[in-house]
C-alpha cells in the first residue's frame, strides 16, 4: 500500500484553486470540533464531506485502507473502553434508559467497576468513536495528499510561525512514512527467513517482536543522526527563513475560511450552551 500521508502532484480542484493556508484553516477547524463532538449523527456528515472532498481530489480509495487497518489493530482497547460505557450517569443528552438498555452485561461488585458490557448507549458511544477517527484520517489524507510539505512549511512561515516549530512539523512528516517504509523493509527481509508475528500467544508474540525490534532501534538510531546531521548542514536556526509563498488568498479562499469559522463558532456555541454533539 502507498504512503497513506503523502503528496501526490494533480490538477484537480483542491490541488491547485485553493491556497495552502485555506486548506489548513478548515483542516484544523474540522478536527478540532471533531474531536469534542461524541453523537455520531454530527460526526457522520464530517465524514461524508471529507469523501467528498477525497473524490474531488482524486485520492486513490486503497489509501483509505489505513482506517480498516487501524482500527482492527486498536480492537482491544476500543473493546475494553466500550464495555466501560454501560453506565446510565454517562449519558446527559440520550436517554438514560434507552442508552441503558442491555445486550450483554456483567455486573461487577468490586473495584469501583460496577456494570461492564454492551448497552445501546456503550454502542452507540462506539459508533461515534469509529466515525470520528475516521473522519479525522479522510480529512489528514486529504490535506496531505493535495497540499505539499513545502507549501505547508511555507505558508507557516508566512504565518510567523517559530521556526523550531516549523522544523519539527516538517520533520516529523518525513520521519514518519520513512519509519513505515523501513519497518515494511524489515518484515519483507524476516519473512524471508521465516519469520511470522502471527501467534495469540503473549509471550510468543513478545520473543516473536524480537526480530523486528532489534534492525529497527538501529536503523532508528542512524535515521536520528542523519537527520541531525541534514539540520547543521542547512544550518538550521542560523537565520531569518525567508517564506516561498506569500498569503494572498483569492475571494473564494476567503469565502471558505469565513464560512468555516462562523460554523465553528457556532458549533462551539451549540456544544456549549445546548450540548449539540453530545450524548
């Protein structure tokens, strides 16, 4: 599979009608309310305008794998943090009898634990929880896959953003893909000596890492001093950065980044004062 986080050059509208800046802005905007909204029914939206936006942008639909991957690999702790959600007192917008409701309970008298297991309420609860972290990662991968590095950093700088900052940003959206591509490195070259992580077995599993944790802390350590040595070679915080890209925004940017904060605000206004987006 492809780099999930990458840019890819285009034509299309998101690639080159709207300014870096304007995608950042709404990008930021969307998963920060995101991230406070629990009921699904708001969340929901979010994620079919970021497909939207995915389509526009002729983003391959394989990168949306990452979402299936990820969440079948965090199944355990979304399970145990569900089973948690079967208490009435949690709910303040839903129904408490209706979120209440059991499919599979089990009462535990001990630990402070009380009632553990799926209720409507604890499923629904999930229901928002995959629909944001999906809604988040279509939103990053589109931004990511239309918006490059450079525009990205350029327009930071733009912004009088720290340089320090700035550097670790762009750091970090290199360092990443190359870890993935490096671990991916490592399994290939494993598997062909007949290695195989797939056990249920926890001690199995741990002696079983080995193989990979081992090449992959070295490889680490030379990825952490090539870096250092790429940054005292641009000679990192010399100096002034002088940005690339100015911020001129054309009426329709304008027109996006006004829309997007006065639904912000009054999504925020709506959470706060009318619990919208809760439950």
């Amino acid at each position: 599979m492809d780099n999930v986080f990458s840019y890819r050059e285009g034509a299309t509208f998101l690639h080159k009608r709207l300014h870096p800046l304007t995608k950042m802005v709404v990008f930021f905007l969307v998963v920060f309310i995101a991230g406070l909204w629990l009921d699904v029914r708001y969340i929901a939206p979010l994620l079919i305008i970021g497909f939207v936006l995915a389509y526009v942008g002729k983003v391959p639909a394989k990168l949306f794998l990452f979402i299936v991957i990820a969440l079948a690999l965090t199944w355990f702790p979304t399970l145990r943090s569900t089973v948690a959600q079967s208490r009435p007192e949690y709910f303040k917008v839903l129904d408490p009898t209706w979120a209440s409701t059991g499919i599979l309970t089990l009462n535990v008298p001990f630990l402070g634990l009380d009632r553990l297991g799926l209720t409507y309420g604890s499923l629904y609860w999930l229901a928002g929880r995959i629909c944001r972290f999906a809604a988040v990662v279509t939103w990053a991968i589109v931004l990511l896959y239309t918006t490059s590095i450079s525009d990205i950093t350029s327009t930071l700088y733009s912004l009088k953003v720290p340089t320090s900052i700035v550097f670790v940003i762009q750091i970090t959206y290199k360092f990443i893909p190359y870890m993935a591509t490096t671990i991916n490195q490592i399994q290939d070259a494993q598997k062909l000596r007949g290695w195989n992580l797939k056990t249920a077995n926890i001690v199995k599993l741990f002696k079983r890492s080995v193989p990979l944790a081992n090449p992959l802390m070295r490889r680490t350590a030379v990825i952490v001093e090539q870096v250092t040595t790429a940054t005292q070679i641009r000679g990192f915080g010399s100096g002034v950065v002088t940005p690339l890209r100015d911020l001129t925004l054309s009426s329709l940017d304008k027109i996006i980044i006004w829309v997007t904060c006065i639904g912000f605000v009054v999504a925020i206004f709506a959470l706060i004062f009318f619990k919208v987006g809760l439950i």
